[in-house]
C-alpha cells in the first residue's frame, strides 16, 4: 500500500442530506490530483472529512497507512496533512511572518515555562523556526513584506500567504481549496508554476479543488469529478475532457430531439 | 541591531530601578491613605492584564473573573490566620480541625491561593469552555455565582456569610507592586511567545488555527487557567489589603469593574490594562467629590448622592464603545523603538537645521 492517501468509500450525510456518497479516492506519491464538480457537489466536505472537521458517516481514511477516521483537525496537521481555505483564512491581528511561524508551534519541544523563563532549549527553537520561516518565506518571494500585517496584503499575495503557512506545518499531503478563486488569467498561471514549485520542492503530494479548467487541466495529473456527492469520473484532463458524463453535469443533457 | 536591543535592556532595567526607588521612597514617605489606593490599583493592574489574557488575547467572553478571586482571597485568609483569631471568629460552627491549626507564611499563601484557583479554573473551563461567546459569558458568570454561593454555604471552612476577619494585614508597596511587575512580566512573555501568538490565532480565526495544528480545546484551557491563576493571587492580596473577607464582596459587579478596565485600556493590550487599572483606582477616589452635596453658587443645590461615580464610569464607557471601540490602547504595546525613533528623527532635524 503505497498511496498518501486513501478514502475508503466514504460518505457524509447532513440531516438527511447526502454530501458526498461513497467516495474512493486514492491519492498517490508526489501527483497533484484535482476536484472537480459544480457548484453544491461536496468537493469542500470532502476537504473537510479529510482534515476531520466532519467524521464520515460511512467508510474509514487512511493516510500513509494511518486510520486517520475521527481523529481532531489538530492531530490531522500534525500528522502532515496541511490546508487551505476556500474563503481566505489569515489570523489579521498579524504580520506575514506571524501567520507562517504560527504554524510552527505544532513542531514545539519546549514548554510554556521555559518559554516564561527564557530557558535556552526555547530560545534557540524560537530563532531556529524564525530562520526556517523565513527561508520558506524568501523562496515564494513574500520575505520583502514579512513585517507588513497579513491583511494589507493584495489579493494574490494573501492567496499565496495562505499556502505558505500550510506548508510551514511541513506537511506532506496538501490540500488546496479553490486556489485560483478571483485570479485573472495571468495570477493563474504564476499560481499553477507556484503549485508544481513547491511540489517539486517540498517533496509534497496535492489535491485540489478548482474551477479554473485551465489550472485544473494544465497541472493535474488526475482528476476526480464529483456531482451531487457521486463521484461521476475519474482519469487523466483529456478523458475528463472528453467524457459525456461530465459534460453533461456541466452543461445540462443534450436534448435528444435536436 | 544588537546595539539597540543593548539600549533597550540598560532602559527596562532603569524604569524598574525607577520604580523601585518610587516605592522606596514611597513606603516611607506617602501617607497610608495614598499607599492604600496604590496597592489597591496594583491588585486591580494584576486582575485587568489576566483578565485580558481570556478576554482580549484568546477571545474568551469569559466573565467569571470575580469568582476566582473569591477562591484565591479565602485560601490566602485560611492558611495565613493564626489558630486564636480562627478560634474566635468562626463561633457559628467550629473550623474543621486539618485547618484550625494551619498558619503558613504571606508569600506561600498567595502562591497557593493562585494554585488552587487556577485549579478551579481548570475544573470550571472544562464544561465551560466547550462554548464560546455570550453562552461562554453566560456560562462563567454562572459559575462565578456557585462558587460564591459555595463559599456561603461551607460554614465550617469558610465561616459562611459572616466572613472572615483579623487576616494578617499587608501594608508594604514592595509586596502588591513586586506582584503586579513580575505578574506584568511573566504576561508579556507568555504573550511574546509561541503560545501567545496561538491564543491570538485562536481569537482571529478557530477554524484557521485548529487547521495549523493548535489544539484549541487545551489553548483554550491553558490561557484561561493562567487567568484564573493570577486571579486568585490578586483575590489573596486583596485579603492582605483589606484584611477582612465576605462573599458579597465578590459579586458579579465586580468582574465588570474589570471589564470595564480591560475595555477602556483596550482588549489585547497589556500596557492599556495597566495604564487604566491605575487610572480607574485612582479615579474611584478622586470622583468621590461628585457624590457629595454640590451648591451651584447658591442657584442650584444636589444633594449628595452615592453612586453617582459609577454613572460617569458607565458614561465614560458607553462613550467608548460608541467611538473609540479599540480603547486606550488597541493592541498595541508599549515600546521603547517607537520613543527611540521619535529621539532619532527628532535629533536628525536638530542636525539638519
């Protein structure tokens, strides 16, 4: 068994509502693998189910072989599943630099009495998680404005924060929700070589939600589609490309009589 | 760089020797009237900063500060009362006897006091905790009752409604204000630290925060402990002060004269709770005046009304929230970079011209 991860036919259920309905998904080493669906087909719950905000009413997921069912979105993070947010997410009291080394408390050694105390051992991985974050944050070219508050920065940027962040939890599946959402053609594409940079990089796998087709079709290696909860297929751009059903959930069926 | 943390560090050591040198003098100089307002502002420094930590760092409504001053001022009294007064003043029902004979040092005590309020703390925030904004607020306030109402009713513990009196009276500026700075510092450097930086993630977006790995539940718990902590020390050295205990001294209404300061200072600044913890004390007695009879030029007579204090406080609060909600301060600190500058680029025009 050697996929990052794999959702064993799982399904949610809101009150009756079906979300999602017997998703398999099988996410291996190093891919960046895509989501795809209309409007209200379940691609965030299943975000959500895979991070442990909502626990599947049906089927187990296994992370690096690890039954990660159930388990809080803290543990998740830790045990490197990292996140970002369809509607940016960024902690607006700080600066740039204080929203990526918040993600390095989860990788503390020390405690919060050596922290008051100023013991050595914190010290040093203070300065030590600064170096690292700002190394990380120099290599997606945000280091210029990391004192500047996360919220002053422009769009694209904040976008970019956000994954920055997530990657600063050192994770090794990544998950993107709607990274392009409100990006011109042009951020699109820098978007697209920012994500297989930092795949390359970071040694990292990724799975992303996306409506921008020509994200999705330019770097995906595989593509899941989801419609109403079901997942209607799954292959390579051009099969989804050219799969009827697809077309179909995308545009309506084709009216027989015409 | 290194050069201006060097100047930074020479300057926090001269305001503490400043400050020390105030209280040294002080002690010996001010009249025990004033040096009673003084430690009375630096119990009400210590309450305003920890309430701050819940309320304005990590974002917890939390309103049951009072509650865990109630517990630190009776384990503060309990462990420092000598066995005679004990004997004499719980005549209703006798103490229970593990207790009777118990007379620990001041120091010890508020250490304690701190202790087991934090643990009570601990033990509220559990159930508590798994709420958050009005019902949070609701929910302290509740417990803040029961632990009160608790008090009243363990008579052979606590003496009941009667209260306690004869506790050992502390009069030295070094104790409340050694306090309330090592209180100011331990804060700032909890604030400062990777911990800090998660409460305040935690205040700014749960969902965010709970995604980066920050387990929100024990955070959430932490800081309000460390609250509940700082808050039974300053419950204990409001005992020493006034050296007598009741449970109606701890109502509700006084966790809102620490809101009240916590508001005004501004929520996530710990420079703005000091700064209108002593302002507020200081105040309380000034006002004083208005609640005396005043003859407007023999126009006009008020006569005296009590209270009429706390109505230019609500005034002055309700001002605030209509047009400065961030309070004195916002959540900014103060900062020697920023008189450092000011000193720089005032010294550079003086060169220029």
């Amino acid at each position: 068994m050697n996929e990052v991860l794999t959702t064993d036919h799982i399904s949610m259920e809101f009150g009756g509502l079906r979300a999602v309905s017997d998703l398999h998904l099988q996410v291996y080493p190093q891919e960046i693998i895509g989501l795809i669906g209309p409007n209200g087909a379940g691609k965030t719950t299943v975000f959500n189910m895979i991070t442990g905000v909502y626990k599947p009413v049906e089927g187990q997921i296994y992370f690096d072989s690890n039954n990660i069912t159930g388990l809080s979105p803290d543990k998740i993070t830790k045990l490197g599943i990292a996140r970002t947010f369809q509607n940016i997410r960024l902690f607006n009291s700080m600066t740039v630099l204080e929203n990526v080394m918040i993600s390095k408390h989860l990788r503390r050694k020390s405690n919060l009495l050596e922290a008051v105390l100023s013991m050595p051992k914190y010290n040093r991985e203070r300065t030590m998680h600064y170096k690292e974050c700002m190394e990380l944050l120099e290599k997606v070219e945000l280091a210029d404005v990391a004192d500047e508050m996360a919220t002053s920065l422009p769009y694209g940027k904040q976008r970019r924060l956000e994954i920055v962040r997530a990657l600063a939890t050192e994770p090794k599946l990544l998950l993107l929700d709607e990274p392009a959402a409100g990006m011109n053609p042009n951020e699109s594409n820098e978007l697209m070589e920012f994500i297989s940079k930092i795949r390359n990089e970071f040694d990292l796998t990724v799975l992303m939600i996306e409506h921008h087709m020509e994200v999705v079709m330019g770097i995906c290696q595989r593509i899941y589609v989801l419609d109403y909860g079901v997942n209607l297929a799954v292959g390579s751009p051009s099969e989804i490309q050219n799969n009827e059903k697809v077309i179909e959930a995308y545009l309506g069926a084709v009216d027989t009589d015409a | 760089m290194d050069d201006k943390k060097q100047i930074k560090f020479i300057l926090n050591i001269a305001v503490l020797a400043l400050i020390c040198v105030f209280l040294w003098w002080g002690n010996d100089n001010l009249s025990s009237f004033y040096i009673r307002i003084l430690n009375l502002s630096a119990i009400f420094v210590i309450l305003g900063i920890s309430m701050n930590l819940v309320l304005g760092f990590t974002g917890m409504f939390s309103l049951g500060h009072s509650g865990f001053m109630c517990i630190g001022a009776y384990v503060a009294s309990i462990l420092t009362m000598s066995p005679a007064s004990k004997e004499i003043i719980y005549f209703m029902e006798p103490i229970t006897p593990i207790l009777a004979q118990i007379q620990w040092p001041i120091f010890p005590a508020i250490i304690m006091a701190g202790v087991v309020a934090a643990l009570f703390g601990f033990l509220v925030g559990i159930p508590a905790l798994r709420l958050r904004d009005d019902y949070l607020a609701i929910a302290t306030l509740g417990f803040a009752e029961i632990i009160r109402i608790i008090v009243t009713n363990t008579i052979t513990i606590t003496n009941g409604a009667l209260g306690l009196k004869n506790i050992p009276s502390v009069k030295s500026m070094w104790v409340y204000w050694g306090i309330a700075i090592i209180t100011i510092i331990i804060l700032k450097k909890i604030v400062n630290s990777s911990w800090g930086y998660s409460f305040k993630a935690i205040r700014d977006n749960e969902i965010a925060a709970e995604a980066m790995g920050i387990n929100l539940f024990s955070h959430k718990l932490l800081s309000f402990s460390i609250g509940a902590f700082f808050a039974g020390i300053a419950g204990a050295l409001m005992a020493f002060l006034i050296t007598s205990v009741d449970p109606t001294m701890f109502r509700f209404t006084f966790t809102f004269q620490i809101l009240l300061i916590v508001v005004l200072g501004g929520m996530g600044s710990l420079t703005g709770s000091v700064i209108s913890a002593v302002a507020i004390t200081i105040l309380m007695e000034v006002l004083r005046v208005v609640e005396e009879p005043i003859n407007f030029f023999g126009l006009l007579q008020i006569p005296g009304l009590p209270g009429m204090r706390m109505v230019i406080f609500a005034l002055g609060l309700l001002l605030v929230i209509l047009y400065y909600r961030q309070g004195l301060m916002g959540t900014r600190e103060f900062n020697w970079d920023y008189i450092l500058n000011k000193i720089d680029s005032f010294r550079k025009r003086g060169a220029s011209m």
